[in-house]
C-alpha cells in the first residue's frame, strides 16, 4: 500500500490518501487520531480520485461524534491541565458556550468560571488544550503581564495553536465555505474597544481579545 498526504484546508482536517491495491472497486475513509484516512482502488486517478476523496472526507467530518462533547469532559481536560501544568489550579466549572462568537474563551475571575467557544468542539485536541491552558493562566495572573506569558508558556503548544487558530478564524469567515461549511456570523477577532468585558478576561490564543 502507498500513501500521499494532502495538505489540510481551513476548515477540514488534515486527509491523508492511500492507495491500495487490495480494494478493486470502492473506496472507504475512517479517522486516524486528528487525521482522516481515505483508502482508494489503484485505478481511481485524477478527478475522479479528487471528488471520491473530496466526498468521503466531508461526510465522515460531518458525522464524526464529538470527542469533546460534554461539559463534564471539558472539566476533565481542564483538570488534568490544571495538575500538569498549572500546579494544581482548578476553576468552579468549565463549559461550552454557543453565545462566545467573537472570543475563543473566556474566563470570569469572580467565578472562577471559564468558558469556551462551540466552535472549537471540532479542533485538534491540542488547540483545545491550548485555549483551556490560557484560561487557566488567568486564574492565577488576570492580566497579560510577563508572568502571564510565562504561566501560559508551561502549555508547551500555545504559539503553534494561535497560528492555527488565525487560519481558523479566517476560514470560519470564507465566502465560498458553502452549505457544508462552518456557521457565518460575527467575526472571531479582536473586541471592538467600546466591548465592556467586566471581570471576563478572553483569548484569541490572545488576539481574540484585549483584557
């Protein structure tokens, strides 16, 4: 069996085609971790491989389960975290926000509450820690300050996860995304300066917002 890896877009995952010998006819596509796995017959070529990649590929995105589905395993990630790099910190809940549209994350110093944006149920498990880790750093440092930077840096992934959270945002945003694209709506950027964020601090993985 040989192999090619196509490049991932703005809003699909990372699709790796393999070409098989042993499948004469149909092809089948299954994940692989963060990745999607497409296996196509050795006389599928062209165009034709393109599309058979290009359907496969959207309709397992569009039906896998959501591994971060609940709020009770956010609070896991959150936790676990929280132990590994954080010395122990914990908020009073974590959970996911279908309202957060112009922040990833945020958190409620008050509170203690964090929560995170619906939009990043479907990111690599990394991203998502990412955002977790900086929200977890401003329980202990609420401001952006050096030492916010470097309790943030403790998540050893977090400049990796904002340049891909960039693209991210931006392909959220595409005017070809099309039916099978992701939600349109307000822009996942910086506030507007007039934004009242109260207690709240937010992220961009920073650049979402200005606390």
């Amino acid at each position: 069996m040989s192999h090619t890896t196509e490049a991932p877009t703005l809003f699909h995952p990372h699709v790796e085609v393999r070409v098989s010998t042993r499948r004469k006819k149909t092809a089948g596509a299954h994940w692989e971790g963060d990745r999607i796995v497409v296996v196509v017959p050795t006389h599928l070529r062209g165009t034709e491989r393109d599309q058979m990649v290009e359907a496969l590929s959207l309709r397992l995105a569009r039906h896998r389960p959501h591994l971060h589905a609940s709020d009770d395993q956010l609070e896991q990630r959150a936790l676990a975290l929280g132990r590994s790099h954080f010395d122990g910190v914990a908020p009073s809940s974590i959970r996911w926000s279908a309202t957060q549209v112009k922040r990833w994350g945020s958190c409620t110093l008050e509170t203690r509450v964090i929560r995170i944006s619906e939009r990043l149920r479907v990111v690599p498990d990394w991203v998502l820690d990412a955002v977790i880790a900086h929200e977890l750093a401003h329980l202990i440092e609420p401001s952006h300050s050096p030492r916010f930077r470097e309790l943030e840096r403790r998540f050893p992934r977090q400049q990796e996860a904002g340049v891909f959270l960039e693209g991210y945002a931006l392909g959220l945003h595409m005017p070809d995304a099309g039916a099978d694209g992701p939600d349109r709506g307000p822009v996942v950027g910086p506030l507007d300066e007039g934004d009242d964020l109260g207690p709240d601090t937010s992220t961009a993985i920073d650049d979402a917002a200005a606390c």
